[in-house]
C-alpha cells in the first residue's frame, strides 16, 4: 500500500496481480491497472505525487501515471523477483531491490522521455 502525497488516493498491489487506486474520502475504487503477471509486491509514489512505480515477482518494475492510470514505460526488466522499490527524495531516481541480492537504480527523467 501507499498514499499519495496529498492523501486522496492510496494505491494497493495484490496477489492476483492487479494494482487498485482508491479514493480515500468516499473509499471508492477508481481504477483497476493490469500488467504485471505475478503478485504485486510493493508501491511507491514519487514525491510530486504524478507517478508511481510497483514492484512484482514476475521479475519487473513499473512505472504508472497516477492521474489516468496507464503505464510510462516498459517494464524494467530484472533477474528475478523485484522485492522493493523507492523514489528519491527529488524524484530523479528509482531504486529496486531484487532477489537477486542486487539493487538498482533507475533515471526517471531518462525513463519518462
């Protein structure tokens, strides 16, 4: 789970591979994303709040656009299980973990171009 910097949506990953937005004030869902093809493991959401990246065990990462849902890039491939994913403080970087025993990071404003 994660909430958006404002606190009006929080977004969940699941087990059947989905990705939910909610809104938090009428607790309704807005949106189901598919994409990956294996449990969605972890969420999170740049600190401008514009996008959001999830981390599965089908062995990628994905970046979302928060305000209509659809994915920013192809999937960042990895080696195995992506266990963990993190925005810096500025944005300008993505951080995975991978049950590889490696991590990585990706340029965002090289990905978004």
């Amino acid at each position: 789970l994660a909430w958006s910097p404002d606190g009006k949506t929080l977004i969940s990953g699941s087990a059947d591979y989905s990705i939910r937005t909610w809104n938090t004030k009428t607790w309704k869902q807005l949106a189901v994303l598919d994409g990956h093809a294996r449990t969605v493991y972890r969420i999170a959401i740049s600190p401008n709040g514009r996008i959001f990246a999830s981390a599965s065990w089908d062995d990628t990462a994905r970046l979302w656009n928060l305000k209509n849902s659809q994915p920013i890039s192809s999937p960042l491939h990895h080696a195995n299980w992506v266990n963990c994913v993190s925005f810096s403080v500025d944005g300008k970087l993505l951080a995975t973990g991978c049950d590889d025993k490696n991590m990585y990071t990706w340029d965002v404003s090289a990905i978004l171009k």
